[in-house]
C-alpha cells in the first residue's frame, strides 16, 4: 500500500532521488513554482531537521512556550459533537497545518478561536500560557489571534487604510483622521513588500493584493496568531508564491501560523507540522519529518486509499472519432482564437495559470457567453450554440468550477437539482413532472456515484462539498452528454471523493463520452489525463500527449503555461 | 503518531450526525409548511372569544372568505413573482384598469357579453410588459413595477376619463355578489372564494406538478445556475409577470362583478401591499426560491380574519391601520429568522 502512494508521487516529481526522497516529495511542490522555492523549501528542511518541533516543548527560552493551547475543547451543536475533546498546540515561529476532509471540524475550530462559536464547558484555550475566554467576534483579535477566511473579507470601496482601521478608526475631533491612519499603516505595508499605497482603493487591487491587507490588518492588530483559511484557491500561482514567501517571513518574524488547506502540495512547501482532524477528532499530528502524503491521506480518511488517481481507460480502444471541435473561437478578450478537438473515449486536461482564460472558452463553447469569431462542430457538423440549453440540447454539458453560486440551486432538493436539466424531455405532454422517473434518476445517481445523503429529497447546500459535486455531475450525467467539460472538478472536494470523482472520469471516458478536464492542480490533470492542451494569455500555447515511453510531466506544462521557454529563447 | 488522548473515532458518530441533521431539516420543513396556520386559527379562536362568539357564525364566515377572495387571486400571482426573487408592486393599478376595461366594454351593446376576459387579457397585458422589461431589459423587477405601478393607474383614470363607470346590469354579476350553495339554508360560498380556492389549486398544480414550476423555483434560487442548466430564465421571468397581471385582471373583474362599478382613482390602491403581506406570512422568502402557495393562502385569511375581527371588537379604524403595519414588519421579522437556518451558505 504504501509503495503506492510513494510512487505516485514519483511520478510528479519526475525526478526521483531516491537517497532523498522524502526531501524530493517536499519539493516536488516546489517545482511548480521556481527554483528559489525549492531551495527555500531545501534550506528549511534542513532546519527544521536540526530542531525538531517534537523536542521544542522541552527546551527553554521564550521561543519553545507554546503560544496556544487547547486542551479537550468540545463543541456540540444540539446535541451533536462537531469538535470533541481536541488537544492542539502550536508554537510560535510555527507554520501549522491544519487538514482534514469537509466537515472534519476545522471551520468549527476556526470559529471557536475567532470566537464565533463558545466551546462547551470543560476544556480550556490558553493563549502564552493564560487560560482566555474567547467571546465574540472581537474576543479573538483581542486575545491576538487574526484569521484570514477564504472569501475575505474586506470592504470593496473604502481604502487600504480605511480597511486596516476598520472599527478601530483613529478620530479626531470626532472626524476620522485619515493622514494618521494612512501614515500608521505605511510601515506595515513596506515590511509586506506591498506594490501599492494606503490610500488605494481595495476594489481595485487584485487579489492577492487583498490578501497582503488582510495580512497587514492581522498585524497592525499585533496579532501572535494568524490564522489562513485555504489562502491560495482564488490566487494565481505567482501569486501563491509570493504569499508563501510572505508566510515564511511572518514565521521568522515569530508568528504563529495555522494553514488551511486541501492542497498536499503547499502543506509539504510550508507546513512545519501537520495536524489532521477527521469527524470532530483530532487524530494525528505529524512533525516535518514524519509529513507524508500517504500518512496523511490515511489519518484523514482513515482507511488507505489504495489508487488515488484512476485512469485505466485507453483512448486507443475506442473508434477515436472526433466528438467536440472548437475552431478559431474567441471573444474579442479574453480568448482569442482558440482550436481544440477533444476525440471520443478520451480525457483532455486544460491547463494554464488562472487568468489565462479556460473557463472563458469553456463559456463560449457552451454559448454562455458571447462569441465573436469561431464555430463549434459537434460530430463533424457545425452546430450553432447561442446558450447552455442549446449547448445540452447539442450534447455538450458543462460543470462550471464556482459550485455554489453558478451550479447547485441550495434549497432545493437534491432530487430537484439532478433532474433539472432533464426534466423537460421526462415530462408527460412536455409539462406534467413524471414524479416517479424523477425519484428514478435520483435514486440511480445516488447509488451510481455513491453519494452520501439521508435521502434524495434532502436540500442539496446541506452536503459536504464532495456530495454536492456528485449531486451537480449526475445533473449533468442524467442528460447523457457526448461532451463533458469539467471545469476544476475536485475543487473544495475533499480527498475520498476526490478519488471517486477520478474513477467516475474514468468510466465516463471507457463508455466513450469525450471530457474535457480543466484543472490548476498538475498532478490532476496528469494523473487522469491522455493529453493536455495548455492556454496562455487568452491562446493555446501547446499540447502534449501522453506516449507509453513519456508520461506527462508537470515541468513541461508548467513551462508552456508561463511561457518560460520563450523568454529563455529572446 | 495520534496522541494518546485522542478517542477512537466511532463511524456511528458521523451517521449519527447525519440523520440528526436530516431530522433537524425536516422539522424545519415541517415548521416553514405550517409556517402561520396555527397563528391563524388563534386569531379566529381568540376573535370569536373577544366578540361574543359572533366570529364563528356561518354569515361572518361567508363575509370573511369573500373579503379574503380578491386579495387571494393577488398573492396567488405575487407568490409567482416572489418565489423568482422578484417583486410587482403595480398589482393594484392593473386591477383598477382592468376593472375600468371591462367595465366599458361590458356598456358596450354587442361586446358587453366579453367584458370578462376583457379584464383578464388587460391585466396579463400589462404583467407580460413588465415580464418582458424585467427580462429582455434585465431592468431590477422594483423600479420597473415602480413605474407600472404609476404609469397605470394614470391609464386607469384615462381610461374612465377621471370618473366612475356603472354598470347595474354587468353580465356575469353573480360571480361578484352570488353564492354556491352547497348545503341549502346551511352552507353556502360566495362564487369569488370559489374563484380563489381555484386559482389556489391551480397555482399549486403548476408550480409543484409542472416543469415550469420547478423553474421558476430554480431561478428564484439561483439565476445564473438556472441559465447554465440551460432554463429559458427569460421565458420564465415574463411568464410569472404575466401570471401576477392575468391574476391582478382577474381581481378588477371580481371587484367589478362585485360593485357593478369601477373608479380609477380609488379602485385597487395600496391593495400590492396587503398581496406581498400575505405571501411573506406564507412563507415565502424574499430572497426567492423558497416559498409554497399554500402559505400564501393562510397569509391572505390572516390578513382578512385580523381586518374582520378588529372590526368584530370594535378596534378603531386607526388602530387597525396600526395593527396591520405592525403584523407587515412581524413577517419580515419571521422571513430573516427562517433564513438563518436554512440551508443557504
């Protein structure tokens, strides 16, 4: 079992250095960025390996008093334990991550240390070894903790400073004085190495930008505990970069930092320990040198996960005929004048950085947006698609990547949701709802994709992001699509239901459906994929195909999608 | 690795969790579908208490129901326009010029016969241009029927020339002022409760028993998912207008049966408030995608139970304006403290 999960990640890492392979794991994150990352995340590990976090508890000096404790903290909410008897201690000049699937009580956590949720009574939280009590949204700033949620949360039309300042603004005579409040928040920005000023309005900042203010507001409220919920999803990969370094530079400065996040990747380049929760408990903590892919998935699964990724289709084994083509399609914009064919029975990953424009003309070829050059053929034949329902009605179905507020329709039922896009052909006289087919197609999604709900007539937004992403493809699925464009489908999904995604993906491609996968995390795409197309700034920059001699490899996607190789060739 | 301390985890526990959870939604469910029904009948039992027992007679009832009946047919079509996140405040002023149209057709000697579907074709006229502004103009649904609601009354009182127009002899006056009786000398309904438990029941045929009904529930929920599911979320948009004024037509023609006689100025004002009050009572969410015609149903009965009762009591006509404000921002309170516990995230 285990030899397994190594091996999967040899194979992103392609470069396998087997005298070091936990060394070379860490950094096969790293490769996704840039050189200097991976020296950085070298150079730590080194560190980290000469002071083991496992012994800091018993050194002396300020450094190795732990900054938080929590011990036996419980929370129930009507009777049900979401969070029980967790223990968990971090260190200052500590990055801490904190993983666990969908609904294993890091939200609860979190908000129990912000304090928006009072713990039941019996366990305590000390903070530099005082017992505190965290009460109200203010309780958690006050008690030095800070947490940067993943929609942030900042006012779009007041500045930075007004943003930093906000409820503590400076006031004289009862007007805000905004000269001092811009002059205090300067050098906070200049420690950040931010690229704009205080008086820039948040609106117009991108959002990494925004992130480096809710940053710069955790430390002008002289925070010691910076809590980031899964900073990275809504970021570029350059931009990640630059957080992370920034992460790296608030723990040297001796903050503590617990790190959300789904990705294995970025908890390898900057976690100093992991601590994984699953069902409310808290089941394991791992120190730098024990973090390990296969180690973690089984403490936050808790069975082993025996293939992650699934790709046992052959694309060769079907009759390969040309199923989707989109030719010369752009918008005037964003995209412009892309081609692609993806073939019958075959998976196609669509890579590129965020902004590069693959949802775009993912929207265009389903007509959900306008075109303005460009056609789409399906079969061969020029079909003319001007919306979704024509799209549908074309054989093209799409899953969009924001879930929530794009996919799934929340108060409804999930019996609802699967049905919606098929509910007219089902119907008696093309209106009368066929009740029983319905609670029919219901039933076989819920047992086909396996998805976990008391009942098909339970409202879809009270599942975990996993089932809903089930609920959302078997809407998809029920109109028994030619083409199906998967726009990141294991976004916010957590790791056991990412893996029953995969293996859907891959029995949709052996019944000959043609996918499209667009996806930011290589070794997805990778993993699943026969071939890749990568975009650019708006064109497609190159594709590469998977042969029995070269799989595909993260370097060369990645290079194409930044466009390293043409800067190289100036 | 674990920590000693850390408690196996029992898979009954996350079972568990889930069916409690199930179990909460369920009664939650349960609490939004009887939502105001127990409100109502204690305003009945307490109004027949507080009146001598002269609530509960079959001749109050009747009048009840019947002051019930129009605002009914109103909610009903609002109950359309608020379950798609909208709103349609020119209700009163369709129902005034379609009463006023079908009162001038019905004077008219060889046409007077269609003076009804005359009102009606007039109220759905007016609802597919507010349909079609909302949806084709993608103009906000409150400015739009702002505006109607302005713009048509003005056409009302054109429409009469600013005056009052009788007509002792309508056709069809039974529906306004007749009964249905169903048990002689006992038990009688007057023909526009009649009219209304229809338009109920045709309501709830439709938007539980059809695909259009699924949605319009859909892009009250979430608009831009419904247009990616491939909905026509224009062609619903106009439908539900066209409802709300076909429905609004359908009320000037009960009024005018009922009065045998309409007035622009003063037919139908302010009665989109007493609508959008009783759907909001039912149950039905603001925000859209929430909502059942049932509830609005209770919510209208509330509305005139409370206007008859207040009356019953003895309860000063100022005091009832203050009292009805007062049950408005009740149910508002009511909307937000649903919401909060539902599902939305």
């Amino acid at each position: 079992m285990f030899c397994e999960h190594r091996s999967w990640f040899l194979k992103i890492d392609q470069l396998p250095r087997r005298g070091e392979l936990r060394f070379s794991v860490a950094c096969a994150a790293a490769l996704l960025f840039n050189e200097s990352t991976r020296a950085d995340v070298a150079h730590k590990t080194r560190v980290t390996k000469r002071l083991p976090s496992s012994a800091r508890g018993g050194e002396k000096g300020t450094m190795s008093d732990p900054i938080l404790q929590m011990r036996r903290v419980s929370k129930s909410f009507f009777g049900i334990k979401a969070l029980r008897n967790v223990d968990l201690t971090v260190y200052p000049g500590e990055i801490h991550a904190l993983m666990g699937e969908n609904g294993a009580g890091k939200s609860t956590l979190m908000k129990i240390l912000s304090g928006a949720y009072t713990p039941d009574p019996g366990g305590e939280i000390r903070i530099e070894g005082k017992v505190v009590h965290i009460d109200g949204p203010l309780g958690g700033r006050a008690a030095g903790i800070s947490i940067i949620y993943q929609e942030l949360s900042l006012a779009p039309n007041l500045s930075v400073a007004e943003n930093i300042y906000l409820g503590r603004e400076i006031s004289q005579f009862g007007l805000l004085a905004r000269d001092s409040m811009r002059a205090g928040v300067g050098p906070i920005l200049k420690r950040l190495g931010a690229d704009f000023s205080p008086s820039s309005l948040v609106a117009h900042l991108s959002m990494g930008q925004r992130q480096l203010v809710e940053i710069a507001r955790a430390l002008h409220a002289r925070s010691k505990i910076l809590i980031m919920d899964e900073p990275t999803t809504a970021l570029s990969a350059g931009e990640s970069e630059r957080l992370f370094s920034l992460v790296r530079q608030l723990r040297a400065e001796g903050l503590a930092i617990i790190y959300i996040s789904h990705r294995m990747d970025e908890v390898y380049a900057l976690g100093d320990r992991v601590t994984v929760l699953r069902d409310g408990t808290l089941v394991g903590s791992l120190d730098k040198p024990q973090i390990r892919a296969d180690t973690i998935v089984r403490l936050m699964v808790g069975r082993e996960v025996s293939s992650f990724y699934k790709k046992d289709h052959d694309p060769r084994a079907r009759s390969g005929a040309a199923v989707l083509a989109a030719v010369d399609v752009g918008d005037g914009q964003r995209v412009k004048g892309c081609s692609l064919t993806v073939y019958s029975g075959e998976v196609v990953g669509l890579a590129g950085l965020i902004g590069a424009g693959r949802t775009e003309l993912a929207h265009l070829i389903i007509g959900a947006s306008p075109r303005t050059s460009g056609h789409i053929e399906i079969d061969g034949r020029a079909v003319n698609i001007r919306t979704p329902g024509e799209a549908l009605d074309a054989g093209i179905a799409y899953l969009t990547e924001d879930r929530k507020s794009l996919g799934l329709f929340l108060d409804m039922s999930c019996l609802d949701n699967i049905n919606l896009s098929v509910l007219g052909q089902d119907a008696k006289l093309r209106s009368i709802l066929d009740r029983n087919k319905a609670r029919e197609r219901a039933d076989i999604a819920f047992a086909t994709l396996s998805i976990r709900a008391a009942d098909v007539g339970v409202a879809a937004g009270g599942l975990s992001g996993g089932n809903q992403q089930k609920v959302l493809l078997s809407r998809l699925l029920a109109t028994a699509p030619k083409v199906l464009i998967l726009d990141e489908p294991t976004r916010g999904v957590d790791v056991g239901a990412k893996s029953e995604i995969y293996s859907i993906i891959d029995n949709l491609a052996k019944s000959g459906t043609a996918i499209l996968v667009i996806s930011s995390d290589l070794p997805e795409i990778i993993g699943i994929c026969d071939r890749v197309i990568i975009m650019r700034a708006g064109r497609i920059e190159g594709e590469l195909r998977r042969t029995a001699t070269s799989p595909l490899n993260q370097e060369d996607i990645m290079a194409l999608a930044t466009g390293v190789e043409q800067l190289d060739a100036s | 690795m674990p920590p000693d301390n850390s408690a196996p985890v029992k898979a009954a526990s996350a079972a568990g969790f889930a069916v409690a959870q199930t179990k909460r939604q369920r009664t939650r469910l349960m609490i939004r579908a009887a939502g105001m029904l127990p409100v109502l009948v204690l305003l009945c039992v307490g109004f027949h208490f507080l009146s001598d027992g002269r609530f509960f007679s079959g001749q109050n009832l009747g009048i009840v129901l019947q002051q019930a009946a129009v605002n009914t047919v109103l909610a009903a079509g609002m109950t359309f326009v608020i379950i798609t996140g909208g709103i349609d405040l020119s209700v009163g002023s369709i129902l005034a010029a379609s009463a006023m149209a079908g009162l001038i057709i019905s004077k008219l000697p060889e046409l007077g016969a269609l003076w009804l579907p005359a009102a009606v074709l007039t109220g759905l006229g007016f609802g597919v241009i507010n349909g079609s502004l909302i949806a084709l103009l993608r103009l906000p649904p409150f400015i739009v029927t702002l505006g109607s609601l302005t713009a048509v009354r003005g056409l009302a009182r054109l429409l009469g020339a600013d005056t009052t127009v009788f007509n002792p002899s309508i056709p069809y006056a039974v529906i306004g002022n007749g009964s249905l009786t169903l048990v002689p000398g006992v038990l009688s309904i007057p023909w526009l409760s009649v009219i209304a438990l229809l338009v109920i029941l045709i309501s709830w045929l439709v938007l539980r028993r059809t695909v259009l009904g699924v949605q319009i529930y859909a892009v009250g929920g979430n608009e831009s998912a419904a247009r990616l599911a491939g909905i026509k979320v224009w062609a619903v948009l106009i439908f539900v207008y066209g409802v709300s004024g076909l429905l609004a037509g359908l009320g000037g023609a009960m009024q005018a049966a009922r009065l045998y006689a309409a007035n622009g100025l003063q037919l139908g004002q302010s009665y989109e408030l007493d609508a959008i009050t009783a759907v909001i009572l039912g149950g039905t969410s603001f925000v859209g995608g929430i909502g059942s015609i049932w509830g609005t149903l209770v919510g209208a009965l509330i509305i005139a139970v409370l206007s008859n009762g207040l009356i019953l009591t003895g309860v000063s006509d100022i005091w009832q304006y203050v009292i009805k404000g007062l049950v408005i921002i009740g149910a508002v309170a009511l909307d937000r403290y649903r919401l909060q516990g539902s599902a939305r995230t």
